[in-house]
C-alpha cells in the first residue's frame, strides 16, 4: 500500500532506507487497530428511509444562554454499526434532572460563573492564551448552541447497524442515554443502552426504564440485606420507584418528603410514611433506637439538610446512599463516630461514562460485573412486565412533543399544579411509518449566490463552530450552503447561527452540485473516508487533521487525488501559516544550507477515555495531534522528510500507538533535522509550545506563537511580539479560499501526503525499534 502511494505521487528526493524494515512494517500496519468505522448498518437506514418522505423531525432544545426550550426541526442522526436507529414513542421528562439545566440556562452570565467555577477557570485559560475576541467568539457559540433534553424513552427500531446483536427492525425497545434517548421522534442509541420491551409494557411504561435503572443502582449500592429497615428521603419519581423496589426486595421500607401527598403514594406501596420534621424521632422509634441500615437520598436541593439528617439517623456501620442532587458537606462528627458508608450513585450502572462500554459496544462480562447499565435496564423492564413495579401510576401528565414547551411550563412552575410523571407521546405508529428519516432541512430562503465559493461543513463540533467556521465566513469570499452532522441535534442551531442554507444528516446532501467545496471536522476515523467523497464527487475539500489514520487509508485518499488531479485539498495543519512561523520562514530566506528544527509541545493530559484515545475513533495523539509538529517541522525545514525514528516513553499499559511520551527525530530530503518532543506529563503552569530552528548563522526561537527572538552572527537580535496568540488558523483558512480562487493550491498535496505517511510512520518506528523510510521503495 505505501507502494501504491509513491507510485501515483512519486518519492521525494534524498536517502532512503533499506527495505530491512518494510515487510515487517506492512505486518504491523495490517495489524493495527484504526481506519473509518464501515457502517454495515448505513443499508439498513437507507433501505429504511425508502417509505418516508423528506419532512423534519421534532426534537425538544434548550439554550445555556437563556435557557429557551423549543421544539425545533432538526436532521435525523446517522446510523452507524453498533448504533439502533429508533422511532420514539414516548419519553419521560426527568424533572428534577431537566429543570437544573433549564434554571442554569435562566441564570445571568455572572450567576452561571459562580455556578462553574471550573468552567471560568477554562476561559480565563483561553483568554490568557487567545486573546478577547477569540474566547468571547467561542463562549458565545456554545452558549447559543441547542441542547438536547431528556435521557428515558421507548420506541421501535427502524434500523439495525451491522454489529448489533438481539435486536431486529420492529422491535419495542426502551433506551436510555443523555444525547441518545433525547425527546425526539428519531434516536440514534447504542446498543448497550437498549434492552427489548415486553408485549405487555405499555410504550409509556417502558420510558420510565432508564429513570428506574437510576433508581436500581442506588439500591444495588445500598446493598439492602431481607429484613433490614431503609429510609428513602425524596419521594419525587426517583423515590416512588425506590420504594417499590425495595419493597420487592423483602425490605422495611420508611419514605419521608416535604410534600405529604408523596409521602401517601409512597404508603399505598406498603412503605411507612413519616413526616420529616418528625423523621429523626421516627427512625429511632421504628427501630428501637439502633438507627436505619441505609438511606437512599433521591431528593434534589442545594441545602445540606438532608445529609446532615443521615448521619443523626443511620445505625453504626450503616450506609448513605446519594442518588439525587444534594449538598455534601458531610458532617465529621456523626459520620465519624459511626464509621457510615457514603457512596454517591453513578446515574443508571457500571458501563455509565465508558465510551468503550456505551459508545463501542463492549460489553462487560457478567461473571465479573453481574449488573450493568443495559443489565439494569433489563431488570427495570421485567420488574414492570411482572408488576411488581406500577410505573403507570406515577404518571401525572401526557403531552404531544409538540407542545413540550407547555410541559416544561409545568415544571418551572408556571401553572401551579402538582406533577410527577410527565410523559411526551410522538406522532403513532402508523402515522410515523408515513414518514422518513429526512435527509435535508431548509434553513435559509434566500437565493443561492453564484457569484461566490458554495462551502458545505461535515461536522459542527467546538473547533468547527469557534476556529473554522468564523474565519471562514469573514472572509467574504464563501456562501455556507449545507451542514451535516452526524448527530443531527446541533445542525439546525449553527446552520442558523452561521448562516447556511440548508442542514442535513446525509452525506450525499452536502455533495450536491451547488457545493464547490466542503469541509471535514469530524471525528478522526471517518476523515480519510469523506475525504474520498468529496474528492470522487468532484468537490474541493478542506479538513481537519489528521488525514488518515493509517497507510491504507492514505493511500486511498492518494488515489482519489491522483483521479482528480484539478481539486485541491488542504489539511488543517495550521502552525505553518502562523504569523509568527512566516516571519522565520522570511528571517532563513536567504539560507541554503540544511537546518536544525527543535520544537517541544507540553500537550498536557488527557485522559484514557477521551475519544481520542480510542485506537479506532481517535488514533492516539501522536496521529492526532502530533502531526501537527511534524508539519510544522516539515515547513521550517522547508523540505519534505524522508526517514522517521521515534522512541516512546516505556509506562506499564501503554502501546505505541497511544504513547503520549515521545521524541520523533526527522529526517528531511534536503539533510535538515529535526526534533520532536511531545510529552503529556509536563507542568499547566509551562506554556504549551517552544520552536527553535538553526541554521546558515542564523536562529530562531518561538514561544507559544506568541513571541519570537530572530538571531544573526553574533550579535543580531531582535524581538516580535503578538498582541495575542495566533496559531495560523484564520491565515490557514483564508489562503486555502484564496486558493481556490486563483486555482493555485496553498500546499502542494504531495507534502501533506508526505506529511501524514511521516505522522504514521513515527508510530510504526515505536513498533520496529527503529527509523523508518518514509518513502521506501522495493
């Protein structure tokens, strides 16, 4: 396959290496883990949209900036292999959960950043490194952007991807998940957040599952024993389930709440009702002075209160478990005293918060963890089949999606009127079966204007919407006409907010012929696949780094270039356009001899289960971001590199492909060098990047692209400060516009090509213990 690269594309000039290495190399990239997700059950989703026709789906938004709700036409999210394409039924606000955010939303900006601290202290940050205009860009973005709403829902899966087990087209399933099971007539969910429903589970009933595995795993960490007393403070719907559940566990069950028409439902379960002004005395009476085994606290409020009441009221040895919103300020002295255990409950189960369990679809073996999250659910379900869970009772309210403003009025208390389970119903079955899974969405009216660059976007993450979409749109030149999102839920907000024509959750949308040119900002694995796309479709393409995630993958994008060789493609590497890097590009003009590049990046942590951490989905950061340096490197040299040699730090547990720790020498076709060293375990306090370049009698120094030192002989100096950082993103963008115009590319393909092969091969190095040729030929 690297073969085939340099066929079409040539090798660069200079020393190459034996080919000692390139068998075992081949091995060894066959092997790795990476390369797009292939969506085995991308024909199921359009075998499914055959019957339904080109409308909007609803799905219920809020807004951080002011905690708006609406109900906003938005694309249907894409299906991929381990995903279930789901027609909603019913869902269930989650009101305690739901109001939180609506409340944080409705709070000034200055109230919002007493309520984040860690988020200021994120900003700040920002500010300090990228000046005003860039953060206040980036902070008003994302609180202008629509978020989805609820977590608990039922449906019928429409479509299957191809590596999901158990579930077939036309199955009831209840599912689960914040950002999956949202209030919306479609969902894409992952499988492990799926169980199948019952034939006598109602639709609304099986919604409540995911909020009755919250309450599940509270009791599973509560560890109730048969006969032993519990008290459950909070008797909202968290509670109610509560105490059913512990009551089919052979417990003795005590409820207490403010409000005592909740504490009577929870007696017509068979639990003790005790007012909670009387609760201390009560608990002691009921259980002659020892105190309760375990408290499950479901209720929701800022006060220390209720934690304050568990310590007075639990047995020595006893345990407190934490399910709702609570003050934590845990009292010493009771807790102390009496050796309480307290455990704060981790939402619906083991698996909760692991992309690998909930967005890979690896499953947890049940000799080791008998409950997961999926696991839970399952329980949910057939406790509610075999009726020893009565969800039905607790509902209070029904809505259409369609008037789901009017159920959160509800609960932000705009009517006053007692509520507990309030259930959004979506359009039935036979009526939804009219529909499809809509593929465009018009946003804007206005006619589409020729005389400008069509730009369509894949993707609309943070980087897209604060460092590519805004240059982009300054600079004049460019008409923003589709935007496509995989999720679907952000695409109608920034196609909005950024002025696009129309918003879609297919690829074939963007591709169409009032596209020039499209931009890629999604995910790492499915780069290199779209970019074959774009290209084969005859469109320019910009995208972000990296290009591919390994050699097969760039050897095909090498083929789409090599079929359309007048569409220009550039990669997001955007230091080599930085003010800063041009001017010592300028200061070694006058050099002809090799030069010396050193550039150390302080990266910073990040952890394991970070996405980009994830072999197939990320690539590991040398892949990810490294590359960046190594192109960095590559344009300071101003010569393309011919032979890579990495050493990885040796820790326990970590492979050469998600080493964070590393030293990448280059070596370039015109006998320059270079030095990378990329560590993750460096000091916040130290700034981020240091370049320095040698050569001809001349030096360079570059801090963190925001000041630079220009040497010459032996006593030349001078200093270059920027009045912010600038790391090339707006000149990167721009020129890549210009280009287009002027029908000359801003960097040549065959070094972002070489660039990229140079990026995998600093990991492949790892692998063979030594330097490898990055243009080998047999």
């Amino acid at each position: 396959m690297i073969d085939e690269f340099w066929h079409l594309f040539g090798p660069p000039q200079g020393q190459v290496l034996q080919e000692s290495s390139n068998k075992l190399a081949k091995v060894l990239r066959k092997s790795w883990p990476g390369g797009p997700r292939r969506a085995h059950g991308c024909n199921a989703r359009h075998a499914a949209s055959h019957y339904l026709q080109q409308e909007p789906m609803k799905q219920v938004t809020h807004t951080l900036k002011d905690g708006r709700i609406e109900v906003a036409d938005v694309p249907v999210p894409t299906l991929s292999d381990k995903f279930v394409l789901i027609r909603t039924n019913a869902s269930i606000i989650s009101a305690g959960t739901e109001k939180t955010k609506i409340d944080m939303g409705k709070k000034s900006l200055l109230e919002k950043a007493r309520a984040r601290p860690d988020l200021v202290k994120q900003v700040i940050k920002k500010l300090r490194s990228e000046g005003l205009a860039k953060t206040l860009g980036t902070v008003s973005t994302r609180l202008a952007a629509a978020n989805p709403l609820g977590y608990s829902s039922s449906g019928t899966a429409l479509a299957v991807g191809g590596l999901v087990d158990g579930i077939r087209p036309g199955d009831r399933v209840a599912c689960g998940g914040v950002g999956y099971a949202n209030h919306a007539e479609f969902a894409v969910v992952p499988k492990n957040l799926i169980v199948k429903v019952p034939d006598n589970v109602s639709d609304e009933e099986a919604a409540f599952t995911t909020l009755g595995s919250i309450a599940l795993q509270g009791i599973r960490l509560a560890d109730p024993k048969l006969g032993e007393t519990v008290l459950v403070l909070g008797l909202g719907l968290l509670g109610q389930m509560t105490v059913q559940m512990l009551q089919a566990n052979g417990c003795r069950v005590l409820g207490t709440d403010l409000d005592p028409s909740l504490i009577k439902l929870a007696q017509s379960w068979g639990a003790v009702g005790i007012d909670l002004d009387g609760a201390e005395v009560a608990c002691r009476e009921l259980t002659a002075g020892m105190g309760v085994d375990a408290v499950l606290v479901c209720a929701g409020t800022s006060s220390n209160a209720p934690i304050e009441l568990c310590g007075r009221i639990t047995r020595e040895k006893g345990r407190v478990v934490v399910v709702g919103a609570v003050g934590m300020d845990i009292p010493r002295d009771d807790y102390f005293k009496k050796e309480i255990s307290v455990v704060i409950s981790r939402s619906y189960g083991p698996g909760r918060y692991d992309p690998v369990y909930e967005e890979g679809g690896n499953d947890y073996p049940a000799g080791y963890v008998r409950f997961t999250e999926q696991r839970n659910m399952q329980t949910v379900i057939e406790l509610i089949a075999s009726g020893r869970l009565d969800v039905k009772s607790l509902i209070t309210h029904r809505f259409p999606v369609e008037e789901a403003v009017a159920a959160y009025g509800l609960i932000e208390g705009q009517k006053r009127e007692p509520y507990l389970g309030i259930i959004l119903n979506y359009a039935g079955a036979d009526e939804q079966s009219q529909r499809s899974v809509p593929a465009r969405i018009d946003v804007a009216s206005t006619p589409i204007n020729k005389a400008k660059l069509g730009l369509s976007m894949v993707g609309a993450g943070n980087y897209a919407t604060a460092s590519l979409l805004p240059p982009l749109r300054e600079s004049g030149e460019v008409e923003m006409r589709g935007l496509m999102t995989s999720s679907g839920r952000t695409a109608a907000s920034v196609a909005k907010q950024f002025g696009f024509h129309f918003c879609a959750s297919d690829m074939a949308e963007v591709l169409a012929a009032d596209t020039d040119a499209v931009v890629v900002a999604t995910r790492h694995d499915t780069h290199a696949s779209y970019v074959c796309s774009a290209l084969k479709a005859g469109k320019h393409v910009f995208v972000e780094k990296p290009l591919a995630l390994n050699m097969d993958e760039l050897a095909e994008v090498a083929a789409a270039l090599a079929a359309a060789p007048d569409r220009q493609l550039q990669v997001g590497f955007n230091r080599r356009y930085a003010p800063l890097t041009q001017e010592v590009l300028a200061h070694f003009a006058p050099v002809r001899s090799p030069r010396v590049v050193q550039i150390r990046v302080n990266a910073g942590f990040i952890p394991k289960e970070h996405w980009i951490q994830d072999p197939v989905m990320g690539g590991g950061r040398l892949i990810g971001e490294a590359c960046h340096f190594v192109d960095l490197a590559c344009a300071l040299a101003a010569s393309d590199p011919v032979e890579v040699h990495t050493i990885g730090m040796s820790k326990p547990g970590v492979s050469p492909l998600l080493n964070d720790n590393v030293c990448i020498n280059l070596r370039f076709a015109d006998g320059s060098i270079a030095s990378i060293v990329y560590t993750a375990d460096g000091s916040k306090a130290q700034p981020k990047e240091r370049v320095e370049v040698h050569g001809g009698g001349r030096s360079a120094v570059i801090d963190d692209f925001k000041t630079g030192e220009f040497f010459e002989g032996d006593t030349g100096h001078r200093r270059s400060k920027m009045a912010s950082q600038d790391k090339g993103q707006k000149a990167m963008l721009q020129g890549w516009v210009k280009g287009l115009r002027s029908g000359q590319a801003q960097t040549p393909s065959k070094t972002l090509l070489a660039v990229s092969a140079a990026t995998i091969a600093a990991v492949e190095s790892m692998t063979v213990g030594g330097p490898v040729a990055v243009n080998p030929q047999n």
